[in-house]
C-alpha cells in the first residue's frame, strides 16, 4: 500500500467564467481492515500514510492493548489492505461496542461506550503553558501543515512540549491523526510530562475521549468545540482550547494551566 498522502487529479477549474485544465493534488482515501486473532474487529477509512501507528494507537483507545509489548504478531498486506494482529491475551469483546452510561469524575452525566468508561482517564498533570507558546506552537503547526494546505483535504494532529513539536501526523480522518498519534506515542514510549496535543479540527467528544486515553491534559485547536467536549473536559480535567488562530484563542476549561505572559488584566465588561 503506497504511503504517498496525496494523488494528482485533472479538473477543469472555473473563475468568474473563465475555464482553466489543471492538475490538483488530492488527499488519497483508503480502506484497512484488522484481523484481530483470525477475527475481522474493524475496517477503517483512512490516508495511507503511517498505518501501523494509527492501528497501534486505535486498538490502545479502544482498550484492547495497553503497551506495544501486548502484540504478538503484527503482519500487513498492502496489496489487499488487511492488518493481521495476533495478541497475547485476547480481552472479553462481548458488549464492548454496547452504548453505556458511565460515570466521569462521579457525575455520571455523559454517554459512552463500554470501553470509554474503562479506559478514559481523568488528567492530573500540572503542565502549565504561556500565551507566548500557545502562539508559537500554532504557528509551528500551521508552518508544518504543509498536505493540509496543498489539499484542503486532511486533518493534523501533533504532540507538543511548550516550546516545539514532538510529532505531528495527517489523515482524511480526525480520529485517525490522533491514533496516529497515539501508536508513535506507544512505539517510542514517550514521556508525556509537559506535553500537549495540537489539533486542526474541531473539538468533539471523541477528541476529547482519545486525548484522556493518551494521557495529556491540555488539547489547542484551530476550530470550535462543541458542549458535550466541553463537559467532558471539564470532568476528565482538560484543558479545552479552541479558535487558536494568529493572536487570539479561547479557553473553555480548566484555564488554571495558561498563564498570561502580559501579566495584564484585559477582561472587558
């Protein structure tokens, strides 16, 4: 299976009437499914770039594994696009997809799945982050989103310390960046002290699950969050930072871990 992220498409391009033949590169879509221990589990839709550490890190979100060391045998055939995966301890999947109603932080208010309740994980880090690197981790991330740009077509998802990007990772699908995300995270068994995640999507519940599933508390995002994210950041002790643009961005939750670097108090009333 290529690794090439993008394919050139002719199109017939239309400004104020006038019509140009160009080639346009576009994100390329792909399908892998995983045989987990001789079974189909799932088939997933995705860019086809840096697959192993999307399937790493989905099958540690979905509470399958918990190291890298969990995996017996990890076997692909690009041609046919399957992942073969063989575990050393095969957990109980019945009901594992049922809705469930759980419980975060004792409010027991949200809907998850089963394997959300056991494997979300409330943040105790206390990583504190500048408004001066906020703006500067952005502007790396916007610097380095290099496919997004040329295509418009994929989302970015990255690791960061306070001061530069660890990691960063692209796919069709949000989720699937951060899955991505997650397996290098397992694969290099990174420190996640002092780290944050940057994102180029908007800021939903199951961004918010993944990012408590890897660990890190505070999330900055190019684009809205919606409330459900919210009140689950809120709960799992997140960080939620949205509209991160150019000058300006918005905390929703748990501001404790930004610091002013003006020192100035700027609220308007």
């Amino acid at each position: 299976m290529k690794e090439n992220p993008l394919s050139v498409w002719k199109t017939s391009k239309y400004f104020h009437h006038l019509k140009s033949e160009e080639h346009d590169e576009i994100a390329r879509e792909t399908a892998v499914t995983i045989m987990l221990n001789g079974s189909q589990y799932a088939t997933i839709v995705c860019t086809p770039k840096n697959l192993r550490e999307m399937i790493i890190g989905f099958l540690a979100t979905e509470g399958l594994i918990r190291f890298v060391s969990d995996i017996k045998e990890f076997t692909m055939d690009d041609v046919k696009g399957f992942a073969y995966i063989e575990l050393h301890h095969m957990p109980d999947l019945n009901g594992s997809r049922e809705r469930w109603i759980g419980s975060c932080c004792g409010k027991s208010r949200e809907f998850y799945l089963k394997q959300d309740v056991q494997t979300a994980k409330t943040i105790m880090t206390d990583m504190d982050i500048s408004t001066d690197d906020i703006f500067a981790l952005m502007e790396q991330f916007e610097s380095g989103a290099e496919t997004h740009e040329r295509t418009g077509g994929v989302h970015q998802a990255a690791i960061a310390s306070n001061h530069a990007i660890i990691a960063s990772y692209i796919d069709i699908g949000r989720h699937n960046a951060l899955d991505k995300l997650y397996g290098y995270i397992l694969e290099e068994r990174l420190k996640l002290k002092d780290t944050c995640v940057l994102f180029s999507g908007r800021i939903s519940s199951e961004v918010i699950l993944k990012v408590s599933k890897i660990g890190i508390g505070i999330v900055i995002a190019k684009s809205a969050p919606t409330d459900l994210a919210l009140r689950l950041a809120d709960d799992l002790n997140i960080t939620a930072i949205g509209f991160a643009r150019e000058n300006g961005f918005n905390v929703y939750t748990h501001e404790s871990r930004v610091s002013n670097n003006t020192n100035q108090d700027t609220n308007l009333s």
